[in-house]
C-alpha cells in the first residue's frame, strides 16, 4: 500500500470507531447509520483505496466527474449515490448510472428522472432536499413546501422515495447543531405519519457528525474526515 492508501483506511477506520461511539452515547444500533464516502473532487485512487479497505458506498456531486470515475470502476458491489444540485439537463446521466439521489429538490427533476430511469434497473432511491434554514443561496425545498413536494414524488412509478436529506447552515456547538437535524426527524415523522413508506434521513458530515447521530440520521455523508481536506 502507498502511503496515500494507508492514510484513507486509517482515516475511514478512525471514523466507523467515531459512528460507533457516537451510537453507544445516543443508545442507537450502530447498523441503522450508513456512511457514505464522499469523493468529490477525489482523484480515482481515492475512490479505489476507500474501495480496498471495504467502504462500498460513494457520493458525488458534479456529473462529468463522476461518470469519468464510474467508468473508470464499476466493480458489481460498488454503490453510486449522486448529492449535488442537479441540472435538468444531467438527469439522464444520474438516472443511469447511479442507485440514489440525495438531493432531488423540484417536481421536474423528479418526473426527469422517474422517466429517464432504464426498466433493467431497479427503481432510483431518491430523498427530498430540505433547506431547513431557508438559506438564499443553498439548494432544497423549503419545510412549508415539503409536504407537497413529497405527495408528488412518492407517486411517480420509477423512483423510490426514501426520506430527507439537508445541509444545514455551520454551528460550532454541539446543541445548536442538533436543532435543524431535529426540525428534519420531525419532518419525516409528520410524513410517515401520512402513511409514506420513509426510512431515511440522510444528515451529517465531518463536522457535525455526532449531533446527527444524536437526531436519528441513517447516511453520514463524510468527505474530509475520510479523504482528507479538499
Ligand atoms: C461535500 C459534501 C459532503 C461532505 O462534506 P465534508 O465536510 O467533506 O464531510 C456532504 N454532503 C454534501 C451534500 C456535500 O456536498
């Protein structure tokens, strides 16, 4: 192994201990949090190391540098979930290549999608984007337009509507962290509640980790943690 490649398994080790502490604190099984390794801006060789050290689940957030990877690697047990805005002109590409979309925040998007996803696949596990801190610049729906948004993905037949994802805005303390990924568990209770068949919240990154796990999250997405500083 080259020294680039120990340092990821390192890194990816030290962050599974991390989940499974943060777990044991909040009384949760340490099996209902999936980690997602995000490899954006991440040479192949990244993708590859995490790869040989077990890791089985990628996030990317730009398109073109995603399908150059994909093709590059497509080993059968190798799981693509794509958390970037989206394009419409890019759905055709995601509803292709990959097994989840964390990031679908508009009908259209998701009509492109549930249309343009190949019948040999099975259908695209896809979660609404909330932007639970009404963030001008920030991509997702807002929680007042959630509902709605919801009602008309969970019908379109070629997607299979998961749950939430969001990226809220930085905090530093660990209570204030833990409000808008609370604000998120409550939302997806109010919607399955409304009888939609939801178990996902996908919440936390590298530096908000444990308040996730505190508020319920079943994906982290951790890119730096594992990668290093982008
Ligand atoms: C980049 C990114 C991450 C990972 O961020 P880190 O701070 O590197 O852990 C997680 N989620 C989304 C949506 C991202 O764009």
């Amino acid at each position: 192994m080259t020294t680039a490649e120990e340092s990821i398994a390192a890194r990816l080790q030290g962050v599974q201990q991390r989940i499974r502490q943060y777990c044991q604190e909040a009384g949760r099984d340490p099996t209902s949090v999936h980690l997602l390794a995000v490899s954006k801006t991440k040479p192949l060789s990244a993708v590859q190391a995490a790869y040989a050290a077990g890791q089985r689940d990628f996030g990317e957030s730009y398109v073109q540098e995603a399908l150059s990877k994909i093709h590059a690697f497509h080993p059968q047990d190798l799981v693509w979930h794509f958390i970037g805005p989206i394009q419409a002109n890019k759905t055709r590409a995601i509803a292709e290549h990959f097994a989840w979309v964390h990031s679908v925040d508009r009908v259209k998007i998701a009509e492109r999608l549930s249309a343009q996803r190949p019948d040999a696949l099975p259908p695209l596990n896809v979660c609404v984007q909330v932007n639970v801190d009404d963030e001008p610049t920030k991509s997702g729906v807002s929680l007042t337009e959630l509902p709605a948004l919801m009602q008309a993905v969970n019908q379109l037949p070629r997607l299979r509507l998961r749950g939430l994802m969001a990226v809220p805005a930085m905090r530093t303390e660990l209570s204030l962290q833990r409000q808008p990924f609370a604000q998120l568990r409550v939302a997806l209770q109010s919607l399955q509640r409304q009888a939609m068949a939801l178990d996902t919240l996908s919440m936390g990154m590298s530096g908000d980790l444990e308040a996730a796990i505190i508020e319920g999250t079943t994906w982290v997405r951790l890119g730096s943690a594992i990668f290093g500083a982008r």
